[in-house]
C-alpha cells in the first residue's frame, strides 16, 4: 500500500479513510494486472449501483448531471495549475 493511502485510511475522518481503502484496493488491482482504466469503470459501477439503491435513480441522475460543470472546471484533474 502507498504511504498516502496508508495515512488517509488510518485517518478519524470517515470520508478519507474511504478514500485510503478504495486507493488501496485499486492498488492491489493494478498490481495483479488489471488496467486503471477497468479498475475506474468497475468503482464507477459500484459506485452508482450503491447509489441507486440509496437514493434512487432520479437523485443519481441529478448528482451525475452536475457531475459535467465540476468536471470542466477541473475539479478532478489531478495536478493542474491554479492561474
């Protein structure tokens, strides 16, 4: 496991801890050979599916919605530079 997933999954606050043990678990999924890119479909699929079930598919559809203005504005874009 890398260091930063370590330290956010023995984190108090629950929300970086998940976040530590779902970059622990794609960790472990590369490294037994599956490619990035199925790993992020199959946390994509999990993902919505718990959400569905949750929430149901309207509110799904709504989070996924705003999910295109976020993604233009860089939010998930990993080591950009702030102008």
């Amino acid at each position: 496991m890398h260091p930063e997933a370590r330290e956010l999954v023995e984190s108090e606050d629950k929300s970086f801890k998940a976040l530590g043990l779902i970059l622990a678990a794609w960790d472990e999924g590369t490294e037994n050979g599956v490619a990035s890119e199925q790993m992020a479909y199959a946390a994509l699929f999990a993902a919505l599916t718990d959400l569905v079930s949750m929430y149901g598919e309207d509110a799904v559809v709504d989070l996924a919605r705003g999910l295109e203005r976020r993604l233009m504005q860089g939010e998930f874009t990993l080591g950009r530079v702030m102008q």
